[in-house]
C-alpha cells in the first residue's frame, strides 16, 4: 500500500478512530499480545490482508469455482485389464509419498508447538477486576492499552506528573488491550479524572473513568 492510496487509507483510519465507530475485539487482541506479537506487527499484518482481499474482490470467479476441461476423445480400441502383478504394485502404498505425508503432519505440528510454548512462557492470563483489591484504593478505567505501546511506568508518570500526587498513592497497574486499569487513592480519584481527562496521551485523547 503506497503513495496516494496509504494517505486515503490513513485518513480513514485516523477518522474512524476519532469517532470510535468501531467493534471492539479486545479479547482477539489480547490472544495475540499474549503470544508476544507486537502491536505494530498485528496492525502491519490486518492491513497486509485488507490490501489481498481488495485485490482479490477484482478477480472474475467461475459460477461452480471449477475449471471447465475438454472431454478426451474417445478411443475406440479395447482396454487392456491390468495384470494381477500390475494391480498388487499399485495396491502397495509408495514409501516416497509416506515420507511427504509425515514430512508434512511434522511441518504442521511444529509451529502449533511453538505457539503453545510461548503461551505457556507468557503465564496465565489475569484477570483483572473492577474493583480494587488494595485497602484505600479505587481503580479507574484509562482509553489506552498494550495496543497503543504503553508501559506501565509511562501511566504513573502521566499522573504523578499532571496531578503532583506522590508516586506511593499510585497502586495496581493492570495493562489489558484496548485499555488500562490504575488503582490510585481514594482521596485522589475526583484530582485525577479532573486533571487527565481530555488530555494527549501517547497521540490520543485520554478518557478516564471509574472501573466500577
């Protein structure tokens, strides 16, 4: 996708994204982030297979989907039938053809194996509630997840920044796909959505609310 046409795609991603007219799929992106995917390499790929389906929408499909061949000509002379040694090599399976077949269930396997380990190095995935568990804390829902690049560091740093709250009033910080969820002292949860409400954050517009 180049030139012209990457800056018309752009734009629409741009303005779809403003409105937020869009279905969520957190839970495929979660799968995948588990999986040690980045988020650039899942958002390359999507557009990677939206530019192969356009160009597939422009091909000319057969009616049934099969190729029409012309009928053999029919040949008049008499079949032989196979001798009985003839048909016995042919009922024997070839070795060679065993060997593809294992060579491909093998190919196959391996990269299902891959996957399951890194999901496994990965660990469980947590869930994470609304409600916070830490005495004096209230947890608080952030429009900014793994999808958008962020660490947990950069969250304690927005707030801490904008807020002047000490660092220690900053609890649990539960990073999820789309979104985040911080923990923060009771007493200074109204400073908080006052402060970063509306605000940039990461190249978007920051929405904080109550996780409850």
């Amino acid at each position: 996708m180049e030139g012209k046409r990457a800056t018309v795609f752009a734009d629409a991603l741009r303005e779809t994204l403003a409105k937020g007219e869009y279905k969520r799929h957190d839970e495929l992106l979660d799968r995948l982030l588990e999986q040690n995917y980045s988020p650039t390499d899942i958002a390359s790929a999507l557009i990677h297979l939206l530019g192969e389906d356009k160009s597939r929408s422009g091909q000319t499909i057969p009616e049934d989907g099969r190729t029409h061949r012309p009928a053999p000509d029919h040949d008049p002379s008499p079949r032989r039938s196979p001798s009985r040694a003839e048909a016995g090599d042919r009922s024997r399976p070839d070795p060679s053809a065993r060997d593809r077949r294992e060579r491909g269930r093998d190919d196959y396997e391996r990269p299902r194996r891959n996957r399951s380990e890194r999901a496994e190095r990965s660990g469980p995935r947590e869930e994470a509630g609304t409600v916070s568990h830490e005495a004096g804390m209230v947890r608080l829902a952030f429009n900014v997840g793994r999808a958008h690049a962020v660490l947990p560091g950069d969250f304690v740093g927005v707030i801490a920044g904008v807020t002047a709250i000490p660092k220690g009033e900053i609890g649990a910080i539960h990073l999820l796909a789309t979104k985040t969820l911080v923990d923060v002292a009771e007493p200074r949860v109204e400073l908080v959505l006052k402060k970063l409400n509306g605000i940039q954050f990461k190249g978007r517009k920051l929405l904080v609310r109550l996780a409850s």
